[in-house]
C-alpha cells in the first residue's frame, strides 16, 4: 500500500536513481509521469514509498489512491477520492469541485435537452481543473496503485494528467500488474511514451539480492536451511517478508552468532507454497471477531472510514475500536488520512476470495442495507449490489427506483447496468417499471445508444398511463428526432402526442416548440410560423419557461433565415433572460449563445460577440464533450475568418467527441488551413478524414468549409474545371443559408469563375451576392456585394469599398484576398502605382496568418505587370519569444505571472484545455521545461 514500509529496498538502484530524479524535476517545477509495472508483491508500492516520502521532504504536496476490482463500474471514484473531493473540505478548491460534480438531474429536468451532456466527462472536466489549481499553489504529486483496477473514465482522466504533467510543477505515478485482458492499459503506456513519461518493468529479485534482504529483515544472516526455504518466494520481495513472519509467528526460526537459521522443529512446519498460504497464514492470526470485520472491510473499496465499516459490520463504531487496534497491530490495515485501507492489496484480496460465494453474497447485500439506512452516496450502494445482482430481491429495486435520477449522474455505467438487469428481472404488472424505463431511455439519450434509447421511450408509450412520463417521453422522442436530423420523427410523434388523452398542456406546448423548429428545417415555412406563435402563446398562458424559451429559440432562427438580425437578436435575448441559469434548460442556454455569436459577428458587434463565446465555451465546461466541442469548433470559425489561425489549430486540437456535420466542420476548417498555408499533403489528408465524399448539406457551415479547402486543393493542382465545379456548389439551395451567413465566400467563386473564363457562372455569383445583400442588408453582405461586383465589372471604386470594410471588421484573410483583386484590377486599368500599393499590402496581410498559398497566387496574377512581390515583411521564426503567436504570448506573460490554466481562460476568454495546449505550444518554441522558465523568459 501507498506510503508503508513493506520492506526494505534492495536491487533497485537503478529505479530508486530515476525516482530521484522525478522528484528532485517537480521540486524545481518541472512535470513528469511514471508506471511502475510488476506481479503482485514484487515492490513496486515501496518502491513508490520511497518517491512518495522523498517529494514530501522536498515539500511537494503528495496525494495518494488505490484501484479495486469493484472499482471498475464505477467512473471517477478513484480520482475523487485521490484528490480528496468532499463537499465539507476544508480547502474551498476542493469544496467547490465537490459542489460542480455533486448536480444530480432530478426528473422532469433529465429529458430537457436537445444536446445530450456527459456528465462522466463534465466530471473529469472538473477534477482537472482541480489539479491546475493545486499545482498552481506548489509542487504535486498524485500516485495510483493498481491502475488494471481503474475504471475507463479514470484511465483517461490519468492519461490526461500525464499530458498535463508536460507543463505543470505534476508529478503523476501510478502502478499496475501485468493485465491481458485491459486494453485500455495499452493508450496509457503510449500517451507516457509520447509524452516523455517513463516507465519501470519490475523483476523478481536475484538470490544474492533475497539474502540482503533476508538478512535487513531478521538483522541476522540466512543460514543454508533458511536460505533454502526462501527459494520458494521466487524473487518477491514481500513473500520474503511475509514467508519469515510466518516461520517467526509460529517459533521456527532461532537466531544465535549473527545467524538465523529454521530450528529443528521449524524444518517440520509444512509448506507454504504460494504468496496466498502465507497471506492467509497472518490473517490466522488475528482474533475471530477481527477476522469477521476485515471481511466486511474486504467489499468496501480500497479506503473506507469507521463510520462505513460500522454500518457494513451492522455494529457501533465504539464496538470496533479494539478490532481496529488490532487489525492496525497486526500489519492488515494502515491509516489513510482519516480513512482506513488494507496494508497490501493482497490482503484484501485473500480475505475476500477465501469467503464463499453465498457467504460473500449474504455481507455484500447487508452492507449495501446498512449503508443505504445510513444514507451512503448512491454509487458506494450501487458498489455493493452490482456484484450480487443475481440474487437481488425487492428492497434493491425499491432502491434503484428512489435512487435512478440521481445515480444515472453519479454512476451512468453502474446505473445502464442496474437498470437493465432491472428490466429484464421485473414483473410485467410492476408499477415502477415505466419509471425505470424511461430514466434508462434518458440515460441512453446521454450516453448513447440513441437506438435503444428510442426503443425504450416506445415502450414506456406502451405502459403507463401517468400524463407527465408520458410528456417526458414525448419530448425525448422529440430530441432524438432533432439531434439525428430526422425532423419527420419530430412532426410524426406530435401528431401522435396531439391524439393521445395522456398528453398535458404543458408538454403540448414543449413538443409545439420543436415541431416548429423541425416544419422549419423541412422548408415547411407557413406551418412553422403558426406553430411557433401557438407555442409561443401557450407557454406564456402556462407560464412554462421551458416552452416559451424553445418557442422564441425557433423564432429567433426564422427571423434571422429571414433577414431579420436586429430582430432575430432581440427575441434571442429575451430568450435568455426568460430561461436564466436553470440548470435544466442548460443546453437550451448553449444554443441560444450559439445563434447569438453569429448574429453578433453578422452585424459587426464583435466584442460582444467573443463575449457570448466565452460564456458559452465556460457553461460547455460543465455540461460535457460533445456541447464542449461543438462550442470550440465555433470558437475556431472566428478565430479562422479573423486570421488567427495558429489559436484556432490550437481550439481544433482539443476537439474530442462531436455529431457528424461538426465533425465535418472541424475536417474542413484543417483542410482550408492547410491549403491557404500550402501544406496540400495535411489538406488532403483532413479532406478523405470525413470518409465520404459527397458534400452533405445543413448544419454549422460543415460541408462548405471542405468544398472550399477541395475547391483550392484541385486549382493548386491545375484542375481549373474541376475547383470550379466544386465551388459553383454555393450556388444551390443547400448552401443559401450559409452563404447568406457568410457571402464573403462569393467572391471566391467569381474570382474562380473568371480565371476559367466562365462569366455566366461568375454573373450567378455575383447575383447570389446581391441577392443576400438585399435580404439581408448588413455591412457584411454589402461589402460581399460590392467585392463581387467589382471583380466582375472590373470596378476598383467597390472593391475598395470591400477593402475597407475588412480592413476595419479585422477579418484579416478575406482582407488580403479583397487586397489582391484591387491591386489586379487597378493593374489591368494602368494604376500601376495604386495596383503596387494595394498588392504590397495584400502580401503583409497574408503574411500575418502565414497563407502562403494566397501569396503565390497574388504573385502569379500580378506578373504579367511587372509587379514583384520585393520583402514579404517579416516572418515569423520557428522558435525563441518571437516565434509565438499574439495569444501565445498573453498566456505566457499570465503564466509568468502565477496563474493557473483556469484563471488564464477567465481572463483570456478561453477554454482550460486551449490554454494547456498553448502553454504546451510555448514550452516547445521557447525551449523550456517549466512555467517558472516561461516566467524567465517573458521577464527578460
């Protein structure tokens, strides 16, 4: 166990001198990470002992854990309790973690959301946001035993702390056996090895290496007998220990002249052949009462309080002071701050495989009783009962259907698990079936499969008769219409809902919301804008914020496809004023913010826009991956249309989980980047990652951004035809919205269209940038107009017009472009001066994004008049302070300063995740090993 004394050290040198070394890093604020691998005993927990008192003698903070098999179920459980999250901490960091994972979704609020969160990743959200607060106060180090044991969400979560040990004063060190059957174990030691972790195979000892050890323990020298007898621990360290406490227990060992030798009597003592003989042989020598605690010990998880034992034993917590006493002096069990642990897994483990099954099965069920009369968190109950649920009986369904809404947050793996055993177990005729059903469904919509989530909410439809699970239901089959895409689903299960008696007002007028949202998104304009001032109506009649919010979501979507901005951001705004910070309507929240940036950015309200922004990437935070990622995705579309494209590769890089189209937003945003850079190969590259081809339509601009990268990747070859034909795909009824959103694409198309000398397709273009212009009359589609037109009329008046436009939105890459055609067009009208003034310009702007591809082709252009690119302006060096980028460089100023990851993203309007990846980008180009170094450099 972490921090014992099993033994003393011998034969690892070697080892000891990298711990050493690791320790001697984080002191000095430098990161690290490290796995211990070996077979049970073998020493890696002192050889992790050892690190673990070096750091506190160096004045780390050093926080410790263990893994169990139980645990695997469970998400998190170990970090939470490694990193000490209890709400009545003392430390207010730790307190305020404890309160953010502690937001159970009570029902009706599970189904409120179109956008399914993930509370498990919400979770590690926060615990890492825990560590770059504790490290940002001192040194740390954070040390898990067992990690084969670790649940999935842990193993991430500790591959994530490796990566973050690059850039912080970290120290991560976990240990784990050998597990063939663990995948997950295999990304972790990849992630250490790509991240400069390092790694130590323990072996057994050497016989020479046995006798040194032997000799510490009994502070005697092995005789011949003795030295024979402990072949059989075959190199481990702790069977050497435990194999002599048995002989010495039971008096055949006598020592006389510096040697210890087995006696005559204890050449008699039969064989302890295995690790688990001799384990089993000290528990023998514990009173039976002890005994009997320590099995109720044995199915409570790798630490637990007095408090927990007594209510697992079903006895007082006075009675069990002696058996603790005991347990302690014996070896069995240690203390583990205010919490009691096993001495060596082993142990454990022993006491807990030598019960019977039913024996076994009678204490787990008991304990899970007396913890659940105690009132125990849901997931230790569930801890309990997963592995008996073959004989479970009433009272743990009783349980689950209290406990479902607030376990399926807690525990979502446990809770699918539970709850489908419930299903399959249940009577037909049980009234809480419904209920668990559809909290199941819920679950489902969350963490996925939507199929089954589906089937579920069917078959709640089919058996209960109770009017408000009926809404719930109605309204999930509703979501998962919307978030597939399948809007027909949407108007079928209304017209469904609208003919079943069950159906309350209040859930008429939620399901209204969304079948307007759908009539809309089907082109179904008429239908959808009674629907939405009926739902708009009703919900205000009802005074239901949920409907009214949804409803005046959906108009705010209609005004704006309309032309409408001015009034699009005002029903937007009310909307969010009418749904607040109600932690059900979250998603709602993150949608509304969403409209709200790109109706902002469409008027030139730009502050106010990176404003709604960072609200929305702060509340995605908390809700989970996939909204989290969708919200960085559009963070990176503004970075990319402002020319900050190194932040926005920066954003990409922390993209983890999204829906299909965004997936195909994030490929097209790398592949457009790496083209207007001139790295075709990483542009190809993203543009086969979609997989298919063909340019679906809909969506956050998804498919365009890939039919421009596609577009320039066939003109760099020379396919003129074809880059035409790619892009003239604006021009249809797919691409109107978007276009309309951003008809700075336009005149890409026209500038294309005339270079192939197809002025029919160039005149569309130029038309389809009027017509915006007039729909939706906004500096942006006006200035879009004017560019168009001024490409195809030769007219350097409205290009200029463009120009300045650009110039003074700070939409740095379609200012270069807009730059470019000016300056040709005022070549080929014979202002060679004003065309050289103009193309100098274009150049430096291009520059700033490093668009290498748009400067060659300025170049090209301009050479048939004698115009010459001359100094390019200066470029950026790939290392040192003046390689980083504008934002890198407030991080590292922050990062000088003291600040925390988290703090920096309040203060910069960032994700923590995008600061962690510039701060890593910083280490790299200034070529330093810790934020202290950054701190040197920025001061110098």
């Amino acid at each position: 166990m972490l921090g014992q004394q099993l033994h003393p050290m011998i034969g690892r040198d070697a080892e000891r001198a990298i711990l050493n070394r690791l320790v001697a890093d984080v002191a000095a604020g430098r990161g690290g990470s490290l796995l211990i691998e070996g077979e049970p005993g073998i020493g890696k927990s002192t050889l992790l002992a050892h690190a673990l008192a070096s750091a506190r003698e160096a004045g780390c903070e050093v926080l410790t854990g263990q893994c169990d098999e139980l645990g695997q179920r469970l998400p998190l459980s170990v970090m939470t309790r490694l990193l000490e999250v209890e709400a009545d901490s003392a430390d207010p960091r730790r307190a305020e973690a404890a309160l953010a994972l502690d937001q159970p979704q009570e029902a009706p609020g599970w189904t409120m959301r179109l956008l399914a969160g993930d509370p498990v990743v919400a979770a590690t959200e926060q615990l890492l946001v825990l560590v770059d607060r504790l490290s940002a106060s001192g040194p740390l180090v954070l040390a898990v035993e067992d990690l084969q044991w670790a649940d999935e969400a842990s193993l991430l979560m500790w591959r994530r702390l490796c990566r973050a040990s690059v850039q912080l004063p970290l120290l991560v060190i976990g240990t784990c056996r050998p597990a063939p059957g663990r995948t997950e174990l295999e990304p972790l030691r990849r992630d250490l090895r790509s991240q400069g972790g390092q790694s130590i195979p323990l072996d057994q000892l050497p016989e020479a290496h046995v006798a040194e050890l032997a000799r510490l323990l009994a502070h005697a020298v092995p005789g011949p007998m003795l030295t024979e007898r402990l072949r059989s621990a075959a190199g481990n360290p702790l069977y050497v220990r435990e194999l002599l406490d048995a002989l010495a227990r039971v008096g055949a060992l006598h020592s006389a002249g510096g040697r210890v030798e087995l006696t005559a009597a204890g050449q008699d003592v039969g064989e302890l052949n295995a690790l688990g003989d001799v384990i089993a042989d000290r528990l023998a020598s514990l009173s039976a009462d002890a005994r009997d605690v320590l099995r109720t010990a044995s199915l409570l998880g790798p630490e637990f309080s007095v408090t927990d034992l007594a209510a697992g034993a079903g006895r007082g917590v006075g009675s069990l002071l002696a058996v603790v006493e005991e347990a302690l002096g014996a070896g069995v069990l240690e203390s583990a701050g205010s919490r009691l642990r096993f001495r060596h897994g082993l142990l454990k483990e022993v006491l807990y495989e030598a019960m019977p099954t039913a024996l076994r099965t009678a204490f787990l069920r008991r304990a899970a009783q007396e913890l659940m009369a105690a009132g125990a968190p849901v997931e230790r109950v569930a801890e309990l009962i997963l592995p008996v649920l073959g004989t479970a009986e009433d009272w743990e369904w009783e349980w689950l259907a209290d406990n479902a809404a607030r376990l399926v947050v807690r525990a979502p793996t446990a809770a699918a698990e539970l709850l489908e055993h419930a299903l399959r177990h249940a009577r037909p005729d049980d009234p809480r079936l419904p209920v668990l059903t559809a909290q199941l469904a819920a679950l489902y919509f969350r963490m996925g499969p939507l199929d089954r989530a589906e089937e579920l909410a069917r078959t709640v439809l089919r058996a209960t008769a109770d009017y408000e699970l009926i809404g719930q239901v109605r309204w999930l089959l509703s979501t998962i219409g919307m978030r597939t895409g399948r809007y027909e689903l949407v108007v079928e299960n209304w017209r469904a809902a609208t003919s079943d008696p069950r159906l309350g007002p209040v859930w008429r007028a939620r399901l209204l919301t969304l079948v307007a949202l759908a009539r809309h998104l089907l082109g179904q304009i008429g239908p959808a804008r009674m629907a939405v001032a009926e739902a708009l109506d009703e919900g205000r009649r009802l005074a239901d914020s949920t409907a009214i919010g949804y409803a005046q979501l959906a108009e705010s979507v209609m005004r704006s496809r309309q032309g409408d901005q001015a009034g699009a951001l005002a029903v937007n705004g009310e909307a969010l004023a009418e749904i607040g910070n109600d932690p059900a309507l979250v998603d709602l929240r993150l949608i509304l913010l969403g409209h709200r940036v790109i109706e902002l950015d469409g008027v030139n309200r730009l502050q106010e826009a990176e404003e709604a922004l960072a609200q929305a990437r702060t509340l995605a935070e908390r809700v989970g991956a996939t909204r989290l990622s969708m919200t960085l995705v559009q963070s990176a579309e503004r970075y990319y249309e402002h020319g900050h494209w190194d932040d926005a590769l920066a954003v990409l890089d922390e993209v983890t989980d999204l829906p299909p189209l965004w997936r195909l937003s994030r490929h097209g945003l790398l592949s457009l980047i790496s083209a207007r850079r001139g790295r075709w190969q990483e542009a190809a590259g993203h543009l086969d990652a979609p997989g298919d081809r063909k340019m679906p339509s809909g969506g956050p601009v998804a498919a365009a951004y890939l039919l421009l990268a596609r577009s320039l990747v066939a003109e760099h070859a020379g396919r003129l035809p074809e880059a035409l034909e790619v892009l003239a795909g604006l021009l249809t009824d797919s691409y109107a919205h978007d276009v309309g959103n951003h008809p700075e694409w336009l005149p890409a198309l026209v500038r294309l269209a005339l270079a192939a000398d197809d002025r029919q397709m160039a005149s569309a273009a130029e038309l389809a940038a009027r017509q915006a212009a007039d729909r939706q009359p906004r500096p942006r589609t006006l200035a879009a107009a004017d560019w168009c037109a001024g490409l195809l009329h030769q007219d350097a008046a409205r290009l200029l017009a463009a120009v300045d436009y650009h110039r003074t939105a700070d939409r740095l890459p379609d200012l270069g472009n807009a730059l470019e055609d000016l300056a040709q067009v005022r070549a080929a009208s014979g202002e060679l001066d004003a065309a050289r003034a103009s193309f100098r310009e274009a150049l430096a702007v291009c520059a700033e994004p490093g668009a290498d591809w748009d400067v060659h082709r300025a170049t090209a252009r301009l050479r048939p008049w004698g115009l010459r690119p001359g100094n390019r302006g200066h470029m950026r060096p790939s290392s040192g302070w003046e390689a980083l980028t504008a934002t890198e460089r407030r991080v590292a100023a922050l990062v000088a300063e003291g600040l925390s990851n988290p703090d920096i993203a309040g203060r910069l309007l960032l994700s923590r995740r995008t600061v962690e990846t510039h701060v890593s980008h910083i280490l790299t180009k200034l070529q330093v090993r810790s934020r202290h170094e950054v701190g040197a450099v920025a001061g110098a």
